[in-house]
C-alpha cells in the first residue's frame, strides 16, 4: 500500500508542475486561489467542528473565484 502511494506522487508530482507552464496570470490566480481555498477552508472546518469535505468544497469555489479576480487584475495574459 505504501508503495503504491508513493509511486503516484512520484508520477502525479511532475505532471501538475509541468502544467501550470503556460498558463495566463488568469489561470494560475484561479489555479492557485482555489488550492489555497480549499486547504484553509478545510482547516477552518476542522477546527470548527463541521465537515472539512465541505469546507474544502466552498473554500475551493470561494479561493477560484478570488484568485480568478486577483489573476485578472495582474494582467490576464502571460507577460
């Protein structure tokens, strides 16, 4: 088991950094906006007793729209 996970972080690892290469400033807000969402709104869940599946679902869509905006307002298109 242990094995298994580690040979698809091994795999997976490369490939999402790899993707991120040609994204516009747009995309990488909303990309990034939506990860750090998810993870602190999985945290706030936790901490607050509720489920950190549904923080992480609204602080996800909240974080993508954030940064979405924020990507936006840097630019749009790579520079």
């Amino acid at each position: 088991m242990r094995m298994s996970k580690i040979l698809v972080l091994t795999l997976l690892v490369p490939l999402a950094v790899g993707a991120c290469t040609n994204m516009s400033k747009r995309q990488q807000g909303a990309l990034s906006g939506g990860a750090i969402g998810a993870a602190g709104g999985a945290a706030g869940a936790a901490v607050v007793g509720a489920s950190p599946t549904t923080g992480a679902i609204v602080g996800g869509a909240l974080g993508t729209g954030g940064g979405y905006l924020y990507g936006s307002r840097r630019g749009g298109r790579n520079r």
